[in-house]
C-alpha cells in the first residue's frame, strides 16, 4: 500500500512540510512575525519560570542586569511570602513582568542563572582530586600512608576495610569477562570519604605531599 505523499511546498529548493514548526515559523514570518496562541503560551511558561529561577539568584547580580525597580521589589516580596497559593501568584505576577523585559535583559538574566548553577572551578578540581586519591588508595598501598599523613580526622580501619572490598570488587569483575563494568558500594564510599576530607580542607593532589 503507497504511503500519501505529504503535503507542503519548497522555499529556496528545500521542501516545507505543512504543519512543521518550519512551516509556523514560515507562516509568523509572513504575517510580520505574530505568535500565535500556543507560542504566546509558550513564551508566557517560560518567562514564568526564569523569573521563578532568578529567585535563586543573590540581591547582588540583580543592578547589573539592568531589572526595573518594580520587577527587583517584586522579587523581594516573593522571597518573604511563605504561603504556598500567595507565591504562586507572585511568581505568575513576575511573569507577567518579565514580558515586558527587553530579549536582550532576556538573554542577561539566563546567562546569570546559567553561571550561578555552574560548578566552581575550585568545585570541580575538589571532584578530579577525589578521583584521583581513590584510584590511587585502590591501586597503591603506600597511598594510604600518604593519605594519612593528610587527613587527621580518617577512620583507618574504615578506610582499610572500604580499599580490601574494593579491591576485591574490583578483582571479581575481572574474572567475569564480558560483563559489564560496575562499580561497587566500596569504590563509591572510598570517593565520599575522599570528597568530604577536601572540603574539610585536608588532603591534596595526588603527588604533592611527597
């Protein structure tokens, strides 16, 4: 049985299927760009929602970007109302405002909430030197002395069970050929011991207390 052919036509040799976001955005185009009642819907939820966003943001970023004092007062009143039904009608109030925001101040404030949920680089230095220790007290003996020397607060016998299971973990899934690689409540307890002594302050890259 033939398929129907879809219906649509060619705008400079590539072919516009009817009914395709291309063929609305073709359409809005024409008609000087007017959005229609589902984009408007769209755009309504999602400036809702970046201005719900800049309430995670600190007082601070807000004159740098350039927010209006209605807008920035309305966002204070957001952050003291308690009550759930109050906020949401907050929350959609600042909606409303944001519409009016220039797509410029647009592109501002999601750059702002992009940056604020980004890890740290001293964050993500802290993650590759986890890494680093626990693959090295898995592989090294004499790491654990070094670690040690770096870490006061260690349990040692904790630390010197999690290396054995690890160890052993590590060395059953090696006898499993063609299975898939996993890794076990030992290596990942190994890297939270780790993870939290660097936050703590102690500890350090791998190497550098030798």
């Amino acid at each position: 049985m033939s398929r129907k052919p879809t219906r649509g036509y060619f705008v400079r040799g590539h072919f516009v299927a009817e009914g395709s976001e291309l063929d609305q955005e073709l359409k809005r185009d024409a008609k000087g760009g007017e959005l229609s009642k589902t984009d408007l819907k769209k755009l309504s939820e999602r400036l809702q929602n970046l201005g719900e966003q800049l309430l995670t943001l600190p007082a601070g970023p807000f004159d740098r970007l350039g927010l209006d004092d209605r807008l920035v007062d309305s966002l204070a009143e957001a952050r003291r109302i308690t009550n759930f039904e109050g906020r949401r009608r907050q929350v959609q109030y600042i909606g409303k405002l944001m519409r009016k925001l220039p797509e410029d101040t647009i592109a501002a404030i999601e750059t702002a909430i992009e940056e604020q949920h980004r890890p740290s680089a001293e964050a993500t230095l802290q993650l590759h030197q986890a890494e680093q220790w626990r693959d090295r007290l898995i592989a090294d003996d004499e790491a654990l002395t070094a670690w040690l020397a770096l870490d006061a607060e260690a349990d040692v016998q904790q630390l010197r069970t999690l290396i054995r299971q690890a160890r052993k973990d590590a060395q059953a899934v090696k006898e499993r050929p063609g299975e898939a690689q996993r890794h076990d409540k030992a290596y990942r307890d190994i890297f939270q011991h780790v993870k939290a002594a660097l936050a703590r302050g102690d500890g350090d890259e791998p190497g550098e207390s030798e």
